[in-house]
C-alpha cells in the first residue's frame, strides 16, 4: 500500500476501514484485487460536493429555463419552467432528492434545451456560469463546494493504482468542463447522464435525445460496465439512487450528511441507502465526525 | 519526445511523418498539444489486425450461428444463418467491405444470438474461440496475427503520453477480452458497437438491443466523444468507415494493405479513405514498404 496522505479524515473506523481495505487489495493474500481490476467509482452530488440546496447543475439548469421563459413568456405556463419561475418548493425536493420521475422530465427538458449546439458552445456556458454563479448560502463558487477528504481519497486511490470514475445521474459533459481542474480526474473517466452528439460535416452537434439510459439506479451498474467493461470493487455515494453501484463494488463508502454547522444536515433521499449500509457493512462516512476538513 | 522504439518501421516517410507529428506535438510550439488532449484512437479490424477473408469477430460469430441453426433446423432457411451455411460469398464480401448495412443486419442478429447471457458466459466463448480456432490460411490463432508495427507505436504513444484507444465497428464486449494482454490496453479505452446490458438482482445480464449507434462512419466520431469529450489528435484506420474519425483527428494514419506476401493485398472497402489520403494529407502507411515485420 502506498503512504496514507488522507490527512483530512480522523483517526476513526470510516478511514480505518479504507485503510484496511487497500491494505488487503494491495498485499499478496485474500483481499487481494489484480491491478486490472482495480476501478473506483464514486456518484458526485453530495458524495463529491454540496447538493444542499439543490444539486449545482439545477442551479445552471434553472437559471438558463428563466432566461428562455423570460425571451418566450409561452414557455412560463408549462413545466419545469413554470416550477422554476415559481419557485414549487414541492418541485425542488423532489429535485433535491433525486426523484428518478422529476429527474426524468428535468433531464429530458435539459437535453430539448441543447439541442443543436456544439460542445463548444455548452462548455462556454457553463464555464461562464462556474466563474460568477455564487451558492446561495454558503457564498462561494461551487467548485469551492467540493469535498477536500473525497480528494485525498482520490489522491490515496490513484497512488494505489486504481483508476478512479466519476459516475453520477447528473450530465456528463456538465461534469466533463470541471473534471480535470477541479478533481484531477479526465474527461474520460466522467460517467453520468448524456444527450446523444450527432457528427457530421466535421462537427459535433447535440441531439434531442438522451444516449441511452440515465445514469441512476440500476442505471449506475449498467454504465459502469459499458464505459469500463468491469463493476467496481470500490464506490462511494450518499443516496438511495447509489444503492446499486454501491451493492455491486465489494466495498462501499456512504456519505452521511450530519453536519449541519460545516454543510448541511438532511437524510432525504438517502433513507434506505442507510438501511442497506447496515444491513450489508457498508462504510459510513459521517462528514460531522470523519472528515476534519469539509472543503 | 521520449525515444524512438519504433523497431520494425522502415525509416521511411510514414515514420517520418509519425515522429515529425510527436516531435511537434510534445515540444513548445505551434504543434504543440496538451496533455489533456493527447487522444489516439485507432481501428481495430485491418488497423491492428488481419481482416482478410473476414474480420476474426465473424469467424466467432459464424461458428456460433452455424452450432445454433444445427441444433434447431428451422433457422437455415434465415439469414443470416442461410448465407453463414451456405459459404454465400457475396455476403461474405460485404461483410469484408464492412459494408454498413451487412454489419448492420449482422450485429443485430450478433445482439440477438447473446440476449441474456451474462458478460462470464460471453468472455469465456470467446477465450475458447481465441484459444482453438485458428486463421484458415496464415494457420495461427487470431490473436497471433496483430500487427507488431502498431503496438510499437501505442508503446510510442504512451511514452509520450498520449491515452490510445481502440475505436471498432466490431464488439465492443468481444475486443475487451483480450484488449489487455494482447494490446495492452485497459478495457475501458476500448469503444466500439455493443449491445445494451441490464442490471437488475445483482447482475448484469445482455439485452437484445443495440446501445445507441453502430460504431462506423459518423458513428466512430460519436462514440469518441461519448467516450472520452474530446475528439482525437491522432487516429488510424484501413477502411471507408474510418473516414470521419480520421478526418477528425489533427494526424492521421491510413494502413494500406498491399502485401500479399505477407499479409493481404486489397483495397476493396477502402477506395474512398485512400483517395481522401491524397485530398487531406493523410499518412498512408504501406504494409509492404513501411513495416519491417508485420506479425
């Protein structure tokens, strides 16, 4: 095993079990995982950093659907503008918690409002968006709203040889523009949920559509394998659309949010992804008692 | 540029345009290129391996119809079982053509004869088929009848830090199985056509559909990007269906099969690419002249 640097995470059993389980999958014997095999994936949305009060891409989504209604007042009476311009509290949680249904018709909503655009054009708005956008509460741009002991975790991973995926059910080309920067992971190793790209006279222009299934659920399992030809033998997440790609990795880390001071408190979402870790060992990370640093 | 290993390319202009497109995208200046975006991708059949008389994957995939189309008789009469019986030859040449429309009608059959089935049971037929079945004139497995001069050059790449993947019309799910120990490429820089899988009760199972677009013509483009969120800099091919990815990359490469000593001379399948070699300022590597070994 290579030095522990996870100097953000406390002396207690969440950093001690990762601690042993890369022992093991290092060194000769039982626990041992062939270098191949060796893939880490981790959901991004309050596993990677703040979803609270709502994941950060609804807030790009949103401010976009406010611009679009405000240059064509027909779209205010119809969802998820109206939602949006409104302000349906009922809406969001249903965002907030990840709801497949609500996240199914805000997905489809986001690939509509794309379509015909080059990736160019995507990855300036949202770079313009990460630059200015401030979270409401805590003041910061949210690529500062990433969680420093996830990093280090990274950092331990990749020093281990494994090869560590960003799985998500938010948008992969979302994700794709702040990967590198912002998690020291490549484009290519970004899965999540994706509008299909359509090429032709030497360019690449986004459909409509969404290229296969979301990214949520059984849908984690399932990219995972077409992106990577393996399940993983590690992953982290925080929400009951987790659970699969959780209960697929021979080893789990799920991120409890009871840190009401530093980020937020709140188990909406993540009710029986709390029931599973128990029932099947998965590692909890308490962010209030395992992690000294948050950001 | 780290050294020179390109053992068995003649110091031709093929090398020397390979070497000059490294040397300039390594160094400051004008050709200089990230490393972030340091994407080689090349074909797999005609590209890294023998396609004559047929890309190996149909060999496997034919074996497999004829078994099915004895144990139930009532197929025969069917394509694409009538044709593999029956040795049609017409067919056979659209399906070494890669002819879009044969392929298609093929990989759908192909996503159908394994629907079901789980990723051990597909990987271990096609280890069996890899490891009994040999080239019906050159005598020797399929994985034995990889091009030397090409794995020299990922190793090249890869010391120059470019990521190479493999970028098929074939199976994505078939490549992988000896992506690794005979490319040295992880399995999830391989990208090609696959079949969707699903994951339901802790496992993933095949399903009779396609997993968005075959990957040939624009679809190689597509899928890269998919893939990786970029486009490549660097990309090799053999055949018409490799045009727009290697129209897309800022070097490319088009192998030429003109060595009937030692390999295959033809050009059926390739007239266009070779005459967008000329138009585009590709380099054409001539199997005869430019690679000191083949195999």
């Amino acid at each position: 095993m290579s030095q522990n640097t996870l100097e953000s995470w406390t002396d207690g059993s969440a950093k001690q079990a990762i601690l042993d389980f890369v022992t093991a999958a290092t060194a000769p014997g039982p626990g041992f995982v062939e270098v191949a095999d060796r893939i880490a994936t981790f959901d991004n949305d309050g596993t990677l950093w703040v979803e609270q009060p709502l994941p950060p891409q609804f807030d790009f989504v949103f401010r976009t659907w406010a611009e679009e209604a405000k240059a064509d007042p027909s779209l205010a009476a119809r969802q998820p503008y109206k939602a949006v311009l409104g302000q349906d509290h009922e809406f969001f949680k249903g965002v907030a918690a990840q709801d497949p249904q609500v996240l199914t018709t805000l997905l489809e909503a986001f690939t509509h409002s794309w379509a015909g655009t080059t990736p160019q054009e995507f990855d300036a708005q949202v770079r313009a968006w990460m630059t200015t956008v401030r979270h409401p509460t805590l003041g910061v741009p949210y690529t500062g709203l990433v969680y420093r002991p996830m990093l280090e975790l990274f950092d331990f991973l990749h020093a281990n040889r494994f090869r560590v995926f960003v799985c998500s059910g938010g948008g992969r080309d979302f994700m794709r523009v702040f990967a590198e920067e912002t998690w020291g992971i490549p484009k290519e190793n970004v899965i999540g949920s994706a509008a299909a790209y359509t090429y032709s006279d030497g360019r690449l222009l986004r459909s409509g559509e969404l290229l296969g299934s979301l990214d949520l659920g059984a849908g984690k399992p399932e990219h995972i394998y077409a992106h990577t030809g393996r399940l993983p033998v590690l992953a982290g997440g925080n929400a009951d659309v987790d659970i699969e790609m959780l209960a697929a990795a021979r080893f789990a880390l799920l991120v409890d949010h009871d840190d009401e001071q530093r980020e937020f408190a709140y188990t909406a979402g993540a009710e029986t992804s709390m029931a599973k870790a128990a029932q099947l060992g998965w590692t909890v990370v308490s962010m209030k008692n395992d992690w000294t640093t948050v950001f």
